[in-house]
C-alpha cells in the first residue's frame, strides 16, 4: 500500500489530535452532570489547575475566549476601560466581546512585540474624578503573545505592572492561552503567577494537544461569578469530563514536551533566515513564528504555494506568514518542510 502524502499543519497549535494514551484517559474518565457540579472527572481537573497554580478555584470551559470574556465581565461594570496591548487578543480576535458582554471599552497600548511596560500602564490610567471618561479597572496581559510572535514577558515587568495595579486598585488578568511555553522557557513556576494575577486563563487545546478547553483560574469568589455568567453565555457542561480527563492528561504529561516545538520553531526560523523571500523574522522564542516578505510577494501568495506542496500556514497581515510548532510536527516533517522550502516557487 502506498503512502498518503506527507501534509505538514502549521496553521496553529489547535490543530492536533489527541494520542491513543490521551484518548485511553478520555474513554475511562467518570462522568456526571456539570451544570449540577457533580461531574467527578471536572471537579479533578478544575482543583488540579487551582493547586498548580497556588489559587483557590478554577473554571472548566470551551475555550480561551470564554475564559477571557468571563474574566472580564467579572472584573468590570458596564462604562469601565481595560488597558492591554494593541496586538492583544482580547482586542483582536475576540468579536468585540469586551464591550458586547463587560459593557466597557479598550485602551489599546503600543508595547514591544505584543508587550507592554508598567510605565505606559501608569501613563493610560484614567482620572476616576473626571465624568468625561470610563473608569479604568483592568489592565490584561497575554503571555506568550500569539501577534508578538510568541514573545515572552519579562517576569520582573509583570512584577512591576502589578504593583502599579496593587496602588491604583485595578485588577490584573492574564490571557495564558500559550502559558506553559513561557514557563518551559523561564525560570518561574505557575505558582509564582498565581500569586501576581487576579485571574490567569490557560488554553489545553493548543501546545497541550487537548480537542477542547480552557482553564479560568482565581479566587473562589471570581469563580462562583464567573460559573454564573458562563450559564448566561450558554458554556454550562453536561458530561463534559470525558474532555476534562484530556486536560488533566495534557497536564500532567505535555507541559516539559513544548521544548522540542520551540527548538523546530528555531529551526524553522533558520531555514527562513536563508531565503531571499524572507525579509525579516520575528525573534523566536517560543513555538510561533512570524516572518515578513519581500515587497514583491504577498501572504497570500506565498501561502497558496505552500499549501500546493502540502505544507499549510495563515497569513498574518498583508506581507507577513504564520507558523506554529506541535507535538503533532516532527522531526520527520520539519525534514520535510525544509525540502519545500529550499525548492519553492512561489506564483
């Protein structure tokens, strides 16, 4: 029997499919009714993410969005402001969710690579005593940053910010959808960010390899509002432990692995760095990278010509291309991939 054709994903780290180990755990997991609160397989993974990270609850939920928007809401009454990044995903990729379901707006900051510095948050905080403007109550980091290029925080920065926050009374959310690839590459654990963050949202279906979920991490009584506004938003669960044992899988057994997707992103990024196509490469770190093209060539263009070989990626703006590392790209497809590369033409 011949052998299908090697296709290489590289559009993001959603895209994998869960193991036969991680599919064993799903298939045994103890199930119940969430919307209840007696699902055992989802009470396990919820104070699993809580213990990790040093904090008193956690949020089982669809995806990193709904984490997000939760948190949000909980944080801010209708007329407030969040301050982040203008490359964060908050504000990007999330339908406007902060002014359809918290009622309040986005001050959008110019940071470095998708991060911003305590000073420019001191510089964005609204005067509380003027009718004029919302009232600043949050301020939201993401770590790692997906348009950054998967750039990490300075753990000393996030220090300083929330300090800042301690002073003027604001909250800080963390949009941890890629987490744990910042903590494989730092010295911090998730414990030292649970005590720093109000609230941390962690996404199990990216570099985790899980089909679905995320993780709302925070104090007991963050959680209880937030359960309440994600039956409003329609996220409530049934017998949803047979994905929460994917989570407590991933977990337990995927974090220390993301080393070898930043180690391909790498060499993605060298073999990049050789053609005349390549205009310029984001700093990679982590498992994302973000390269720029010539003026001659459009994103487009170029991800139509990969995809005829068979290799897939998105384009991430008018001249600049997407790649992202995970434990479905091996070494066996990054061979590949640089076969295509070194033999591209691109229409």
């Amino acid at each position: 029997m011949m052998r299908a054709p090697l296709r290489i994903d590289l559009r993001s780290d959603t895209i994998t499919k869960p193991n036969a180990a991680m599919l064993q755990a799903m298939m045994q997991a103890e199930v119940g009714d969430d919307v209840f609160q007696d699902d055992p397989s989802i009470h396990r993974l919820e104070e699993y993410c809580a213990q990790l990270f040093g904090m008193e609850s956690a949020l089982f939920c669809t995806s990193g969005t709904l984490t997000n928007q939760l948190a949000i809401r909980v944080h801010c009454a209708p007329g407030s402001e969040v301050i982040c990044d203008a490359l964060s995903h908050i504000f990007l990729y999330e339908g406007g969710g902060v002014a359809v379901n918290a009622l309040s707006s986005i001050k959008v900051l110019q940071g470095n690579y998708g991060r911003i510095s305590a000073e420019q948050v001191i510089e964005s905080i609204n005067n509380p005593n003027d009718i004029h403007q919302p009232i600043t109550r949050l301020v939201s980091l993401e770590n790692t940053m997906n348009k950054g290029g998967g750039s990490l925080y300075d753990f000393a920065e996030i220090r300083k910010i929330k300090n800042v926050c301690k002073q003027q009374d604001l909250k800080l959310h963390l949009d941890g959808a890629r987490l744990f690839n910042a903590l494989v590459e730092t010295k911090e654990t998730p414990k030292d960010y649970g005590e720093v963050f109000d609230s941390i949202s962690i996404c199990l279906s990216k570099g985790l390899g899980c089909p679905v979920g995320s993780a709302l991490i925070g104090s007991s009584d963050t959680i209880k509002k937030a359960r309440r506004f994600r039956k409003l938003m329609g996220g409530g669960w049934r017998q949803g432990g047979y994905l929460a044992a994917a989570g407590l899988f991933a977990l337990e057994n995927n974090i220390q692995r993301l080393q070898h997707d930043h180690q391909r992103a790498k060499a993605i990024g060298q073999i990049l760095s050789t053609k005349s196509f390549a205009k310029s490469i984001y700093p990679i770190v982590t498992n994302i990278v973000i390269f720029e093209l010539t003026e001659n060539i459009s994103s487009a263009q170029f991800v139509e010509s990969m995809a005829q070989q068979n290799v897939h990626c998105i384009a991430f703006g008018k001249q600049h291309v997407r790649f992202v590392t995970h434990l479905d790209f091996t070494d066996e497809h990054l061979t590949k991939f640089e076969e295509v590369v070194k033999n591209l033409v691109i229409a």
